[in-house]
C-alpha cells in the first residue's frame, strides 16, 4: 500500500521542486527550504497502490511528476498530476481514506507524516491557510459526491 521505495534527494533540490508549485508560490525561500527538510521523496511505479481506500491515513502526498487516479470502490473518479495533493482532509479531520490512489504513471511523490502535517500551522502559517482551504476540494472530500454523483449518472441510463 504505502511501501513505496524512499528516493534520496537534497533539500536544496527539493525546495526548488515545492518552490515551483502553487500551493507553496510565494513562501519565503527560507521557509520552502525548512519544509523541504521534513519531507521524504518517494516513488512509485504504473498500478501501484499510494494511498488505499479505508484505512486511517497517516501521510500528506504531493505529486512531483507523473500521474494517479483517484478511484473510490473501484470506480475512477478524478486524475492528479504534479503540483496536485491529496489526505488534507482526511487528516485535518482524522477520518479514513476514502479514495484509492493508484500510480498511472511512474510518480514520484514528497510526503510528510502526519505529525510533521500538524507541525506546518507553527512555522509555516501561511501554507497552512492554504492546505485548510484546499481541503476543501481535495480528492478525498470530494470522493464521495463525486461517486454518488457517477452512480446517480449510470442508474439515468
């Protein structure tokens, strides 16, 4: 599920990957560079499982290249790509996962640990204001209306 292999990367590299991301767009270089000391890059390989669905979710992904599908009870309900994240609000509101997420391509991912997700509101306010707003239309809030929405479509036929 969540074995894939960690990716050895320097922070310096790494910050300049977050760097060119929205959600982080504007952080203070100094910040960006702190940030990227607490994540792990990994990856990822076409058909692999990052995230599984219903289980307690212990990790923030954020995808550095290539893409996922976002998959709810088997049904593909969304794509990501690079920039795109996911569990915001899974972990902001110690819920499990509601979504699969599937590599589609060769991903590769940074990924913090829950603790270090709970530590970004005391040093990096800023990006915490935009993760509580992206939750609000991150994959796994979205996953069930989407798929309720899907099935209510395929019942129409």
């Amino acid at each position: 599920m969540q074995s894939h292999a960690p990716v050895p990367v320097s922070d310096d590299d790494l910050a300049e990957t977050l760097g060119a991301m929205e959600l982080f767009a504007g952080l203070p270089h100094s910040e960006v560079l702190e940030l990227s000391a607490s994540c792990d890059g990994t990856t990822a390989h076409p058909g692999q499982v990052v995230q599984a669905q219903d289980v307690p979710v212990r990790l923030w992904h954020v995808i550095t290249g290539g893409h996922a599908v976002v998959r709810r009870d088997g049904t593909p309900i969304g794509l990501l790509g690079r920039g795109d994240s996911w569990s915001e609000h899974s972990l902001l509101n110690r819920l499990r996962s509601p979504i699969a997420v599937v590599a589609l391509s060769p991903l590769t991912l940074l990924t913090l640990s829950l603790r270090q997700f709970f530590e970004i509101p005391e040093h990096h306010p800023v990006l915490a204001g935009r993760l509580v707003a992206r939750s609000a239309t991150s994959a796994d809030r979205l996953a069930l209306p989407v798929f309720n929405a899907l099935v209510h479509l395929r019942g129409a036929d």
